[in-house]
C-alpha cells in the first residue's frame, strides 16, 4: 500500500506541471552518444510519447554524427573538422543527406509511432516537407580569412505554420539538421543551432538539450556539484571565472542568446539517464540544469 500512496504522490506532484505545460511547445535537441544507445534513445522517445499524451507539443530536432562518420568510412571518405564544425564536400553531403535526412529521420518517427505516438519526418523526400531553410555558413579565422566549410549552412527561416499545425493536430515533427537554400541546394547543419532556430522561431517554451553530463556543474569534474537553476546574469559570472569551459561555453552562450528571444527555459540534462526528460519536466527539483533570463 505505501508504494501505491507514493505512486500517487509523484503523480499529483506531476500533475500541476502538467497543467502548467498543458498546449506550450517543448524543442528537444537529440544528438551524441544518446543516439547510440538504444535503450536510452527507447526511454526518450517514449518520454515524448508521454509529452504529447498529456498535452504538450513536443518538437525534435536531431543530429547523428556517428552514423555519418560510420558512413563515411564505408565509403573511404576521410572526415575532416575545422573550427569544430564537419567539413562537407558533396561526397559527404550525400551521405548525410541519406544517413541524416533519411534513415535516422525516418527510424526516429516510426519509433514515435511504435511507442503510441504520432510523428512526421521532416526531410527532402517525397513531397520535400522540409521546414529548415537557410544560407551557407560564413565564418572567419584569425586574420579574417574566409574559412571554406564546403555544404555547411545556417537556419534563416523556419516554417512555423507547418510545425504549428502538426502540432495542434497532436503530431511530433521530426526535423534533420539540414537546410536548404533559394536555389534548392541542402546544407549541413549544427544540430544545436538548428534546435535553438526552431526553438527562437515558434517561442517554444522550453528548449532542452540532450548532453552526455547532468547539466552545468560548479566543479566540471564533479557530478554532484550540478547547479539545478542558473540565470543568465549567474551562468554569464561562472564563464567568466573559468567554471564553465570548454565545449560548454558555446552551448550556453547559444542557450542565453535563445533566452533573449523569447524562449521560456533552457534545460541540459544528461539524456542518458532513464527518464531524464520526465523528471526534469514534471519534478519539482528536475535532473539537470534550467536556465532562465532572470531569478524566480
């Protein structure tokens, strides 16, 4: 009986963030190591099955550099990096257009479908149902000379009208991080910074980013130092002294520049953990890192 009075205890605790959470959209970035865990994977996805049940509009945008990578060497083409980003030349942007854009894509909704929810691949095939458009990326080293990423590319625009009305009608929409020009060419895309697009795009009110640790950590080297509730003015002083470093400054300056344009919250949670995203959204203290424009 006392597991059962508990049962109900975490179900009414849910329950007022459920109704808090009732018809907002939730941008869920997949990528990294939880792409290639299937039992992780299995856990979030159903966890957005969940989402969608109870009444929110979850939208996933994903990557899948492993699978691309795996790719590419059946194919003998040697990956290169520059600045961080996959340098893509047509040979790779095939094999990302049909590792990204078609299989990962098509396997993530039908899994949406087989856990009992309603999904849409947006990708180039069929009736080319893309929503991400944009230009090729233009960066700049040092000395200020172009850097030539080849078929790298930045979200412009957004069709928010498509996400709206799969959305309201109780469907994911499943979106590759790929774009596509004017003139019909596609793009590779940084799956964080195609997320934190839609997100900006349709005024999600959280954005959630999958990482393989629990979240920003005062001591990066120790899991129980996890800060549960950052501001931007706090997470702005923790850059400054060096606590937060490396690989993740770029992903929580992209959370505060995103704050800035409306999104509600930005969550980074460690998605391999079961459950991770219900019990950060529907649990009081949650499992990983919010960050808000300003303190409660």
């Amino acid at each position: 009986m006392q597991d059962a009075i508990q049962k109900a205890d975490v179900l009414i605790e849910a329950m007022g963030w459920i109704r808090q959470f009732r018809d907002k959209i939730t941008v869920i970035k997949l990528g990294g190591s939880v792409m290639e865990d299937p039992d992780a994977l299995r856990h979030l996805l159903v966890d957005i099955v969940f989402m969608e049940t109870v009444g929110m509009k979850p939208i996933v945008v994903h990557g899948g550099g492993a699978a691309i990578s795996r790719a590419m060497a059946e194919a003998k083409i040697e990956p290169r990096f520059i600045h961080g980003r996959r340098y893509t030349d047509e040979a790779t942007l095939a094999i990302v257009e049909r590792v990204l854009a078609g299989e990962i894509n098509e396997s993530l909704a039908e899994s949406i479908e087989e856990f009992g929810g309603r999904a849409m691949p947006l990708n180039f095939s069929g009736q080319n149902n893309n929503v991400l458009f944009g230009e090729k990326l233009e960066l700049e080293d040092p000395d200020g000379k172009p850097i030539d990423l080849g078929f790298v590319g930045h979200v412009t625009q957004v069709d928010r009208e498509t996400l709206d009305n799969l959305t309201y009608a109780g469907q994911v929409p499943v979106i590759p991080s790929m774009c596509e020009t004017s003139t019909g060419d596609r793009l590779n895309v940084n799956a964080d910074t195609a997320a934190t697009a839609v997100a900006q795009a349709v005024g999600a009110e959280k954005l959630v980013f999958l990482s393989d640790v629990n979240g920003v950590r005062r001591d990066k080297e120790d899991p129980d130092s996890l800060i549960h509730s950052l501001s931007a003015a706090e997470a702005q002083e923790l850059i400054a002294e060096g606590r937060i470093e490396s690989g993740m400054i770029p992903k929580v300056q992209a959370c505060l520049e995103t704050l800035s344009k409306g999104v509600g919250k930005i969550h980074i949670i460690d998605g391999r953990l079961r459950h991770s995203l219900l019990l950060e959204i529907y649990t009081n203290r949650g499992v990983g890192t919010e960050i808000i424009a300003e303190p409660v």
